[in-house]
C-alpha cells in the first residue's frame, strides 16, 4: 500500500514540474561506512538537507553498521536510497533490483583506481616481489583496498596464499600504519588516499585500471517517478553556488555528481568474478546478447582492451553485450561446441571439429597494438641453454596447442629454423601472463607467448630476468563470428562497427 501512495504521489508531483515530491514518510537513506559512523553522518548532513529543500520531503539518515545487512533492509523495503562502493553495488544487484542515480565525481574525475604501496625505503619494486611477503589489507570489502589490490596481484599469479602472511584489518588508515610501522610490507588503498603518501614515507608499487567512483542507488519498487526525481535533484546540485558546501564534506575532493548507468559498473562484475571464480549471475544480463571472448590473456586485461569495441556494438545495435571469458581456451572451445553465446571474438586460426556449422563471420578486431602483436619464445635469464635449439628437452609452457599467439606461430617459426621440440615437456597453462610467470619464477624453462604481455607486464617483472629468444612474424587479427542464431539485422550492424575503428585500449 505504501508502495502505491508513493507512485502516484509522485508522479502526480511531476506532472506539476517536479517542485514537490511526496511520500507516505520519509525517505530512508542507507550510506556505507568508509570513516566512523560520526564522520560519515556529518559528511552527508549538508547533502540530506539540500535533497529535502529540493523535493520537499523528509530524509531520514542513517550510517550502517554492516554493509551485509543492506540486502535484507531493501529486501524488506526498509531502505529507499543507499550511498554505497561498487563492489557492494555489485553484489547488492544480485539480490535485489536497484536503479543506480550518480556517481561521484572526485578532483574532476568520476573514475578512480586503488594502489599497492609499500614503504619509500623498501627494496620491493615490482609486484612480482610480493611473494612470500607480508600483506595487510584494509577494508577488504571495498574495491580500492580489496578488490583492485587483488586484480593487480592476479596479473602476476599472486593470491593471498603466497604471502607469508595476509591480514584483513578492516580499516584503511590501520593498514597504512601497519606498513609505516614495518610490521607488513605491502596494502591496497583508494587513489584518493595516495595523495597523502610522501608525508607518511610511503611510496605507490602499482597502480590499477580505473572503475567507476562511489554511487548513489535507489531500490527499484520506490517507482520510476520517485527514482527519476531522485536522480535530477543529486544532478542538480552541480549547478548550485553551494556545490562545494554541499558535496565536499562526504570526503576529500568531491566536487561533483554524474550520471551512473548499472553497464558502467560491468568491470567491477567482471573483476570481482575473476578473483572470486564465481560464474556470472545469469539473471544479471537477461535481455542482453553474450559475447563470448577466447581467454588468450589475464581477464582483467581483456575486458579493458576490449571496452572500446563494446562501446561501438552498443552505439551500432542499443544493445549492451555482456562481456564471457572463460576460464580456459578448452572451456571456450567448449561454450563454442554447446553454441553457449551470440557472438564470438577469438584468434582467427582456433577451430574445433565439434563447432556448429553455419555461425557467420563479421569481420576482424585488433585486440592488440600491431607492433606487439607477435609471437615470442622466452626463457629465463639463468636457465638452460643460450638459444631456441637448446630447448630439445626442455619443459616449456603454453597456453593451447590450438592457439595460434600461444603455440602454432612459435611452431612455424621454430619449424622454419629446423628447430624440432618434439621431446620437449609441454605445460598447458590459461593466460599469456600465466606462462610469462610461470617462467620468472623458474617453474618452466621457456614460453610461448606474445610481445604485448611482455609489455603489459614491464611494471610488474624484472626484464632482465627474462631472455627473448625468438620473435614470429606479424600475428593475424582476431576475427569476430555472430551464431547463426543471431537476427541477421543485428549481425549487420555489429559487421558495420567493426569498421569504426581499432579495438585497443591502453592502460
């Protein structure tokens, strides 16, 4: 009942201008805790009571306590409007329907990234220097202190089970002290924080992709009415004198609102499946055509290089395409076999036998710079031999024997030399970053890769531990496929946008 009071109330108000909204009650705003309760409140006091001025309605503020207990509160329609981080917007939208209404926009910006750092004076320069040191995370639950620390980890093969130890402390500014105070070497924290880093002798290892900043949200049964005035009046307040006033006690730097759209927050889904190795929610991309990606590279990594060509099939068909890497090439050859997605973005040499007959192809993409897309063969800066010949019987690391980047082009190239590595010990492993890895640390004595992951990389390993024994010629560009599923109207318009442009882009 108080539901339909709401609705019609509201969009009776609309109808007079949007002037007056109004509601049985006040409206219940949930914000996440990033500093004490006490801070927090104050924080949003000055916005609370700008948003009542503009709708004419009360708000009702509330810091929680546990973010965990936001899903239960909106279930029970006992909170209308939270202020929360992506990851909890995330895994908010798992369970519950939210419609997001704007973002933060922090010293100009409406993205950020989160740093690994460590103290001015450590010897630790790369993130490969990690293992076996001691991490401290902060608050692990939120994506610059715990999600992105963990994507910058991954990159290298590193999870919390190769630290000699890894404590969730839960509080941002503990961590940092931890770090100062040489009781661990490394933690995670928001962008934001690093500004502050040279007074405290601390000094930024590596930073990550940007994701989108902190949100409001409203719970979906508020009505499209009430969430649509919503969203003009937290927009508005970037045309006010009192801008400043308003948004800039919530933390340091907010200067602005802008407009947050649930795709946005895409990366975050993806980021946080890839550290958790949990499948995507299916009920998250219902309407939405799949596009299914060959998992040659760190997941991470794919989805940024490949946000460009995913702007343009939106732009070209209005459909957002929900972005699948698998886990494996097999498990991509197999999704391929079961016909699992609409469209298929993949090296142009990988086949099957088993693979549905009569998919169409669209055309091709660069999913890297031309200069480094190629195939190269390394080894380790003290391993076996000077040379590809003295690889015979070496235990060499790949990513599929079907993978052109990751194999058949080395092959070609090493066959052209009268170089024959039968006898050698084949390791198949998921990514190109994988392999380069899996050769730093000793584990296999060469690799088969490509030139771009060793650039990708360069922040993260020692070069010189690395030996480039062979470069291949130029690599095909990937070519993308539509099953025969799909309308033939949108096959031609993903078709037409493959021809917009390049499909890179750069950290």
């Amino acid at each position: 009942m108080r539901r339909a009071v709401v609705t019609f109330l509201v969009a009776l108000a609309t109808a007079w201008g949007g002037a007056v909204v109004a509601a049985a009650g006040p409206l219940r705003m949930v914000v996440i805790q990033m500093k004490s309760p006490s801070k927090m409140y104050r924080g949003f006091v000055p916005l609370k009571r700008y948003m009542e001025a503009r709708l004419h309605h009360p708000i009702e503020l509330s810091v929680a306590h546990r973010s965990s207990d936001m899903a239960k509160l909106l279930e029970k329609e006992e909170i209308d409007l939270v202020f929360i981080c992506p990851t909890r917007y995330c895994q908010l939208t798992q369970r519950v329907s939210l419609v997001p209404l704007a973002r933060l926009r922090i010293h100009g910006s409406d993205e950020y990234r989160s740093a690994l750092v460590v103290r001015k004076d450590s010897p630790i320069q790369r993130t490969a220097d990690l293992m076996d040191k001691e991490m401290v995370f902060g608050r692990y639950n939120c994506p610059g202190s715990g999600l992105l620390p963990r994507i910058m980890l991954g990159r290298v093969g590193l999870s919390e089970s190769d630290f000699l130890q890894a404590v969730h402390l839960g509080n941002d500014e503990s961590a940092r002290l931890a770090v100062m105070a040489r009781m661990f070497d490394v933690t995670g924290i928001p962008e934001m924080e690093a500004r502050r880093l040279d007074e405290m002798g601390l000094r930024v290892l590596r930073q990550s992709y940007p994701i989108p900043q902190y949100l409001f949200a409203a719970r979906s049964g508020l009505g499209e009415a009430m969430t649509r005035r919503l969203k003009e009046v937290l927009l508005s307040v970037n045309e006010v004198p009192e801008r400043l006033a308003i948004l800039g006690p919530i933390d340091d730097g907010v200067d602005g609102l802008v407009v947050a759209r649930d795709r946005d927050y895409d990366i975050v889904r993806l980021f946080f499946d890839s550290v958790t190795h949990a499948e995507p929610v299916a009920a998250l991309y219902q309407g939405r055509p799949t596009l299914v990606v060959e998992p040659l590279y760190y997941d991470a990594d794919l989805f940024v290089r490949l946000r460009p060509l995913l702007d343009r099939l939106r732009a070209a068909t209005g459909m957002g395409y929900h972005l699948r890497i698998p886990r494996s090439i097999g498990d991509f050859i197999a999704l391929r076999e079961a016909d699992g997605g609409d469209l298929y973005l993949q090296e142009g040499s990988l086949v099957a036998p088993g693979w549905a007959t009569g998919e169409v192809q669209l055309g091709q993409v660069a999913v890297s710079p031309p200069e480094a897309s190629r195939g190269v063969i390394v080894a380790g800066a003290g391993g076996r031999g000077k040379g590809v010949a003295d690889l015979k019987r070496a235990k060499i690391a790949i990513t599929s024997r079907r993978s052109e980047a990751g194999y058949l082009a080395q092959k070609r190239w090493l066959a052209a030399k009268g170089v024959n590595l039968d006898d050698a010990r084949w390791v198949e492993l998921p990514t190109c970053e994988a392999v380069a890895v899996a050769v730093y640390r000793g584990r296999a004595d060469a690799g088969f890769l490509t030139r771009d992951t060793l650039d990708r990389l360069a922040p993260d390993l020692h070069a010189e531990r690395l030996r480039l024994l062979a470069t291949t010629p130029p690599l095909a560009p990937w070519r993308l496929s539509a099953s025969k599923r799909v309308d033939p109207a949108q096959r031609r318009a993903v078709a037409a946008a493959l021809t917009a442009g390049a499909a890179v882009s750069e950290e």
